[in-house]
C-alpha cells in the first residue's frame, strides 16, 4: 500500500490549491511566468490565472515585475514559505535538508554545485524559521545569521563559518527592517546609541527594502553577493557579527559542507 499526503492552503478562508502552490514556487524559483509555465508543463496563461487567484485570496499581489525578472512580494514569500515548509513535514522520505537566508543563500548554492551534492534540499528563510526546522528534525544544517539566536539552539553542534559586517543606510528615523541577517544585533546598536526611532515597516524583498527610502540595516556581504554598494553611516565592521553553522552530529556530508564554507573565508 502507498499513502502520500497532499497540502493546501486556506489564505483569508479561501483554499489555495497545491498546484497553486507549486506554481507559485516554480515562479520563485525562475523568476518568470514564461520559464515557470515550461517547468510545470502547463501554459502561460494558466500561469497567469494559477498566480492571479493566490493574489485574490491573500488580498494583494504575491508576484511583481522588476528589471531582474518576476520576484515574490511579502505575501508570496509567506504563503510560499509554508508551503515548502508543510511539504517537508508531509514527506516521509525527505532528504539531507539545508537551512539558509537569502544573506547566504547564493553562496550555499554555490557551494552546493561545487560539491555536486545535486540531491541535497535547500529551504531559504529567515532564521527563526531554519531554527525551529532543526528542532523538528526536518533540517539536518543550518546556517545562522543572527548570533542571538544560537542561545536557542544549544541541543545541536555549532561552528562559525565567517563574520559579516552590516550596512546602515540613514534615511532619517523611520525605518524599514529586513525580515533577514543579524537585524537585532542593528537595532541593538541604535539602542545603545540613544536614537531615536520607530520601525514603520518591515519586507522580505530585498527590492522593497532598497527603494523604500527609509532607513535600514543589510548585511554588507549580500550587497556584494548581488553586485551592489551603498554608503553607510557608519563602518559596516561595527555591526559586524559571526555567521554560525550549526548541525546534530558531524556525517560525511555535514565534514564537506563545513570544509567547503570555511574555504570561503566569509568576513
């Protein structure tokens, strides 16, 4: 007998089907309608319709078009999130599972594709998200950006794989915060400052967070990832704070994943 369970969601009551969902991901992960309809087999049009009717659910856009391509909003990154996440606890046969942000995403992938380790499952979110992976045994490494958080995970190996320093683009004291990177470790510093401000917003688009003309923190490294700078008020190095790999038991493929980020020299 073979038994597999399927997901759906319900977004404001309304269901979100599990090739709505699919389809959602195939766009992520493309970063176009066109190539997301080729991947799943189906036409551009449905494409379309698939994407438009999450919009509809969840209230607002899950996609919009930039110069790079079609991206997630806040909302499709949510919805999309939990659904990569629902999937994997619905799965009994998943693989060696990896936990990363987008601060290091690229960089995982990179190292992934140098070690041609093809058959490993990646999961980018933000760092609460990739902790309380690992402590429902549904990701066997994680990388963690904000120090802060390895008070939590005290039952598992950890080792740090690189430092990272932090951008602070001033844009006065409304500020924007990034859902990704050590951003309380940035808020920290302003507090020990004494400045004033308030945090009227916050996005998983890194797009959303450059164009928002507000104030904000972003990992230096992620900026240089993606081929961009920005002046910051203060030198990136005293925001600077250690990247952290954290795993239950050293296995072969934890030693060539660890060996090959430490080769990185991250700082």
């Amino acid at each position: 007998m073979e038994i597999s369970v399927r997901t759906e969601q319900l977004v404001n009551g309304k269901v979100v089907t599990n090739r709505q969902l699919e389809t959602l991901k195939a766009v992520s992960a493309t970063g176009s309608m066109t190539a997301a309809a080729k991947r799943l087999g189906i036409s551009v049009p449905v494409v379309h319709r698939y994407i438009g009717s999450i919009g509809e659910s969840a209230g607002a856009p899950v996609t919009k078009s930039t110069p790079a391509g079609t991206v997630l909003t806040e909302e499709g990154e949510r919805i999309l999130q939990i659904f990569e996440t629902t999937e994997l606890r619905c799965s009994d046969d998943h693989g060696f599972t990896v936990c990363c942000s987008p601060v290091t995403g690229d960089l995982m992938m990179s190292v992934l594709s140098s070690l041609k380790m093809t058959d490993v499952e990646l999961v980018i979110s933000d760092d609460r998200h990739n902790l309380r992976m690992m402590k429902e045994d549904l990701a066997d490494f994680a990388v963690i950006d904000d120090p802060l958080y390895l008070f939590d995970a005290e039952e598992f190996e950890a080792m740090e794989i690189g430092y990272m320093g932090m951008t602070f683009v001033d844009n006065g004291d409304s500020f924007i915060r990034y859902r990704y990177g050590a951003q309380r470790v940035a808020f920290m510093f302003l507090d020990t400052m004494g400045r004033k401000y308030t945090v009227d917003s916050e996005t998983f688009s890194l797009s959303e967070l450059l164009g928002s003309n507000k104030s904000f923190f972003v990992d230096e490294f992620l900026l240089l990832r993606k081929g961009m700078r920005l002046k910051s008020a203060v030198d990136p190095k005293i925001l600077r704070h250690s990247i952290t790999a954290i795993y239950r038991k050293e296995t072969r493929e934890v030693a060539r994943l660890m060996k090959a980020l430490l080769s990185k020299d991250i700082k």
